[in-house]
C-alpha cells in the first residue's frame, strides 16, 4: 500500500466472516453467535469487524465496557450489545440511552439501570453472570437465585441472560471446566424462568462444543487465531490480521559498530540494516529486541537491537536487493513464510491476545474483501485521500 504511512495493518474481513461461519458449524443450528469484540475487536477496529461477524451470522455483539457499546451505536450497528464486564450504577444512564444489555450482579447497579430506563420510558434487557470457579466477575452461584428474584420486582429491567466464564478451557485438562459447567446447570436449572445461557470463548467452542447452549462468545477464534496450542485445531480458522511496513533506509556497518540504545547488537561483519518505522508505541513488544524477526523479499530478517518507540532495525546483509521501501511483513504472510501472531507473542513471552490487543491507534487500519481494500481507518483523515471503497486500491 502506497498510501498514507509506511506501517500498516490488513484486516481481512472475508476471513472474520469465515470464522464465524466455522464457529457456527461446529456448535450447529440451534446456538447462536455473539461476536466478542471488546479491546477494537481485539485490536482489529471495532465496527468493521462487528458488520462482518453479524453478516456472516452472528447475532449478538459483546464488548468489555459501555464506550466501547457506544462506538459501536454510533456507528449505526442495531443488534443486542451485551456488555460483559463490570457497570457501576453511575454509568446506567448511558448504558439504557445506547440500547445496550448490561451484565448485573448488584443490586444498586440493578436499581440504577431500572430507574434509567423508566425514565426514557424503556426497558432494559440485563444478563446476569455467575462466577463459578474463575474469582473474577459475577455473582456467587448460592447468590443467583435470590438476585435474580429480586431483578423480577424492578419494572423497566428484563432479565434475558445467565452466564459464566470458564478458568482453563483452553488446557488439555478439561476437569475444573467440567466442573464449572456442572455448577452453572445447577444454578441455570433452580431458576423459575427459561434464560438465555452462555458458557462457551474460543476454547470451549473448539474442544466442548456440547457446552454450547443457547449461545456461545468466540472471540480469539474470530480473528482465526487459536487460545493456546493446548487447544484441538477442531476449526478451519484463518488469520484476518497482517501487519506490515516498509524499508525506510538502509545503512551500512562496519565489524563493530553497534545498533540502536544500550547497544545491545554488534555487527560481527560488514552489515547492512534496515531501519523499520514501527515501535513499542504501535504495539510492538520491546521484548521482541534482538529476538523477532520480519520478512523482506520472502526471507526472515532478524531484529537487531531494541526496538525503540517508534522504530526498530533489522539485519538484512544475507538478502540480496533490498530496497528502500521494500514491504517488511511483522505478522502475516510474505511469499512462503510466514510470522503469526503467536510466534511473535511467543518471543514476548505473552499470548497472541496481547499482541493484537496492543496495536494502536497509530497504526493505520486497512479492511480488506476479496483481497481489495473497502474501508480504511486512520488516526486522521488526509485531505485528498482516496476513498479506496471507490477506488478499490489493491495491496501490493
Ligand atoms: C473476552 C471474553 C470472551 C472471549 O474469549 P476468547 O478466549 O477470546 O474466545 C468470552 N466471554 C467473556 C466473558 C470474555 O470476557
């Protein structure tokens, strides 16, 4: 892409679509799909990939927090937004002004949301979520019955959902979910009223899918990559992210010269380095310093050096040709290699959710069908960019 700044993320949205087709054959027909596109839809832009999960089937949208909802309302996006994550009553005004379905598990953010919505003389559809075995968020299982009977006298909140989230579904050991799943069916079964259940992220859709219930929440699988390399590869997912740049100079060094702060990299020979203008400030783990790699001219060229806030360098003296502006791929495909997200979350000691969680708003989105770009979203829009849903600019 030659076209606004030298580094840049592909959001492939076909493959968005066909993960959440996959998804859906595998937990059948009668569940359905909320898409989990809390943290910009896990670093992907948040809009863009909630259209195309709902195009391709799925129902209901999920988000961490009620701004992250309201993004989404904004943009003009109608179906149910469940937010999963903690609503203090001070923000059950916005929750009810922006349609969304909040997660409730006290009785004064119940009571808020309630007021909020018999003042916009509404109503508002609430899950409620059991905390059964990861301490984390949600009501203790001996606690739900008598919540949720008290939810039943609040007029203007509707209680639509009942869910949980499982400690270690992606572990080959499936016991403490199993266990887990056990006491959600208990507390989902002393409950007068026929709710909505949801138990299922990416792992226990690949590896238990008998768990899937009314509805499950991918999220990682959506974006094709897998939780962990515990986890069966049960679905044909496709990586929907690349990430790439461009050479932007190239120097030469002497035996001995060193590269980048701490001089931590010495040339043991005559060396050429290309500086690469992507940094921790993007998104890309400072850990990666002197260990990842990036791919020019379909071959791996090692980083050399920390990598720095806004730049990094790597070794390229054993490829022939570089050039200036030659495409550098950081994660993605480049001829027959390829760097994965989880190859890079590897080296920084972390998981492929962090990675892509951590790309920033710096870098420049570009959203891809049928291989050519349709959307794009920048930091700013540039007077005189082209429209490439018009002009349909195909990456190089
Ligand atoms: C983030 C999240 C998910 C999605 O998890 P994945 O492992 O990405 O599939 C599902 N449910 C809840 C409650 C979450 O917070």
């Amino acid at each position: 892409m030659k076209l606004g700044r030298p580094l840049w993320a592909e959001v492939d949205l076909d493959a968005i679509a066909h993960n959440v087709r996959q998804v859906q054959r595998r937990i059948g027909p009668r569940s359905q799909v909320m898409g989990v596109v809390k943290a910009n839809a896990y670093g992907h832009g948040a809009v863009a990939v909630a259209r195309a999960a709902l195009e391709a089937g799925a129902t209901h949208l999920g988000v961490a927090c009620v701004d992250e909802g309201a993004q989404l309302r904004k943009a003009g996006l109608k179906a149910p937004i469940v937010v999963l994550g903690y609503l203090p009553p001070w923000e059950a005004t916005q929750a009810v002004q922006y349609s969304l379905t909040p997660t409730v598990t006290t009785q004064e953010t119940a009571l808020a949301l309630a007021r909020a919505a018999q003042e916009a003389d509404t109503h508002v559809p609430v899950h409620v979520k059991v905390d059964t075995g990861m301490a984390r968020f949600g009501l203790p299982p001996q606690e739900v019955e008598g919540f949720v009977a008290f939810l039943q006298t609040l007029s203007g909140l509707s209680l639509e959902g009942l869910y949980t989230h499982f400690a270690t579904a992606d572990e080959a050991d499936k016991t403490y979910t199993r266990q887990q799943y056990r006491a959600f069916l208990g507390v989902a079964e002393r409950l007068p009223q026929a709710l909505v259940r949801h138990v299922a992220n990416s792992a226990t859709v690949a590896d238990l899918s008998d768990m899937s219930l009314d509805m499950v929440r991918p999220g990682i699988a959506l974006y094709g990559c897998y939780p962990s390399n515990q986890v069966t590869r049960s679905l044909d997912l496709r990586p929907a992210l690349s990430l790439k740049s461009r050479v932007a100079r190239l120097s030469t060094l002497s035996p001995g010269d060193t590269v980048s702060y701490g001089r931590t990299w010495t040339a043991d020979r005559a060396s050429r380095i290309a500086l690469i203008p992507c940094g921790y400030a993007d998104g890309l783990p400072r850990l990666l310093s002197n260990r990842g790699a990036v791919l020019i001219r379909g071959r791996r060229a090692p980083i050399a050096g920390r990598v720095c806030m806004d730049q990094f360098m790597v070794d390229v003296t054993h490829i022939p040709d570089v050039e200036q502006h030659d495409e550098a791929v950081l994660i993605g495909r480049q001829g027959e290699l390829e760097i994965s997200v989880e190859e890079v979350a590897e080296q920084a000691q972390t998981i492929s959710y962090e990675i892509l969680c951590a790309l920033s708003a710096r870098v420049p989105r570009y959203y891809l069908r049928d291989g050519r770009v349709v959307e794009r979203s920048t930091l700013v829009e540039h007077q005189g960019d082209e429209t490439p849903a018009s002009g349909g600019a195909t990456p190089e």
